[in-house]
C-alpha cells in the first residue's frame, strides 16, 4: 500500500516510522507554499482555515506521487477539524483522484482505524504498533527539550497545534524568536495529548504540576464550557505562562479558527489581570512575513527590555 499523510512539523518522521513498522509505502510530502497555493485553490473558500488547506494540498501531493490511500489526523474534540476528510476527499474526487481519506483518532481508537485503513493487519500488530508510536513519541520529545538559560526572555506559545508545529504554516516564528535570544515553550504536542487523553498528565516532562491544576482549575471558572479545537488550553496554558512567571505569551491561530477567536477576549483579560503581555498572531494565505517579523522584533525588544528594567 502507498499510504499518504500530511507531515506534522518535527513528528513527521515518526509517521514514516510507524509506516515502515506497518508494511507500508509512506508519502509525506513536506509543506511548502505549494502545498498551501494546492489546498487553496482546490478549497476555494476564505472561511476555511490554513490547516484545512495545507492539509488538502498536503494530500495532492501524495496522489500526484500514486497514494492510493490516505490519512486525516482526527483529533480536536467537537471543533470542524474533524470533518475535513469529508470536504478533503470531495475536492480529491473532482481532481480525478481516487485514493481514500481515512479519519486517524488519537487514543484507543488508533488501532481500530489503523486496521480500516489496511485490513490486513492483524489486531495484535495494530496494538503494538500504537504501543511503539506512544513510546517513539515520548523519546522523540525527550530528545527537543534543550537546557533553559534563565537569563533569557521565556515566551509561552498557545494557540492551534498545528499552526504551532508546522514552520512553513507559522512562517518559521520559533525558530525567528529563538534566533532572536528567547526561549520559546510550548505544550502543544503529542504527548500532552496523549496525557490527557489516558488521564495521566504525570508522564509530562518539565512542568510544574501544582501550578497547571491551579491554571486548569481558573480556566474552568472563567470559561466553563469545552470550545473544541484548542481554545480550552489556550486559556489554562496563558493562566499557566502567567503563574509560572514568563515575560509574554504568543497566541497563534488561523483564520478563521472558531475555537481560538471565541477564546480571543478571555485571553485578554488574562493579560490584564495578571499582567502578561499576550501578542496574537492571526495566519492565512495572504499573511505578510515582513509585517510578522516587525512584531516578532517589536514584542522581544519590549520584554528585554522590562525583564532587564526589573533586575
């Protein structure tokens, strides 16, 4: 089997990992302003949001290099994200493709639709293999977290995940900010999901867990309702940067992302109340990268500056 997937940031090895483990022929084509023109044009609508898009061309890509089947990442709660394979595999059919979009949960429905998209396998090799992704998942991480100079400015990300994880999506702003002398943190990757989703947010590495319960705990207060997507933790992960003392938080999100834009005001008042700088950063096709620089520059220069003023 030619088994297509849109690449997710630095994890995309892994998924060619778990495809060599499977037997299969894995494409994953790596995003460039291609792949986004692609998933533009052939999801014609300015109410779709960039991951949507880049996603769709993602998978042109994959069928122009002959997959014959392909995976959508199905794993944001009640936001439409999990519709997409829908819309995905309409625009695929009218191209003349004929490779399928399969729907991947994350959690313990993984094997399940592993097994959909390749009957052959057996259940106990689906089991293990969702067993090996977790635990290459977890080293994977293990292996990007660097030392912390204190004497940095500590910015906190929160927003979409995979416009935090896909550098040609957010314009490569971690690796601008870091260039830039911040240290940058984010808990949007896999393995806070897959914490959350097992209930086991212990196995996450270098948090104060103390601080995160009081975070989820005022989160909750403040907007007591699951929004879908990410937007409930871009507010406990705000509360979190704020108690943890970072110098500012970054909220990126795509337009027109329902979840983060809902969650858009709440965040605000975050940054009042406890005195954290919050700078957002709305992406989509048209965004200009001079313009995104200026702010990036603008925003550390100001938090330099504050953080030396205090010392």
């Amino acid at each position: 089997m030619k088994i297509g997937c849109p690449s997710f940031g630095n994890y995309t090895s892994l998924i060619k990992k778990l495809g060599d483990y499977l037997g299969w022929d894995t494409i994953t084509p790596p995003v460039s302003e291609r792949t986004i023109e692609l998933g533009s044009k052939y999801l014609a609508s300015e109410l779709m949001c960039l991951p949507a898009k880049s996603t769709l061309g993602s998978m042109i890509q994959a069928c122009e290099l002959g997959a014959t089947d392909l995976i959508m990442y199905d794993a944001c709660g009640i936001c439409r994200q999990k519709a997409y394979w829908i819309l995905q595999q309409r625009a695929l059919r009218k191209l003349g493709y004929t490779a399928t979009v399969h729907p991947v949960r994350l959690g313990l429905s993984t094997p399940n639709d592993l097994r959909a998209i390749d009957p052959s396998l057996s259940y106990w090799k689906s089991w293990v293999a969702f067993y090996k992704l977790i635990r290459w998942i977890f080293k994977h991480e293990e292996k990007e977290d660097g030392p912390e100079d204190t004497r940095q400015v500590k910015i906190g990300l929160v927003g979409e995940i995979y416009t935090i994880l896909d550098p040609v999506v957010n314009r490569d702003l971690v690796r601008k900010l870091r260039n830039m002398g911040a240290s940058v943190h984010s808990f949007l990757n896999f393995s806070y999901f897959i914490s959350k989703k097992f209930h086991m947010r212990g196995w996450m590495n270098k948090v104060d867990r103390e601080l995160l319960n009081i975070a989820m705990k005022k989160s909750h207060e403040l907007f007591p309702k699951e929004i879908g997507g990410h937007g409930n933790e871009s507010i406990t992960f705000t509360i979190y940067y704020a108690l943890k003392k970072f110098d500012g938080v970054i909220h990126l999100m795509p337009f027109p992302c329902m979840p983060e834009a809902t969650v858009s005001p709440v965040i605000d008042d975050i940054s009042r109340d406890y005195s954290i700088p919050v700078m957002r950063f709305i992406l989509d096709t048209q965004t200009a990268e001079a313009g995104l620089n200026t702010r990036l520059e603008a925003f550390v220069d100001i938090l330099s500056r504050k953080k030396n003023k205090g010392k």
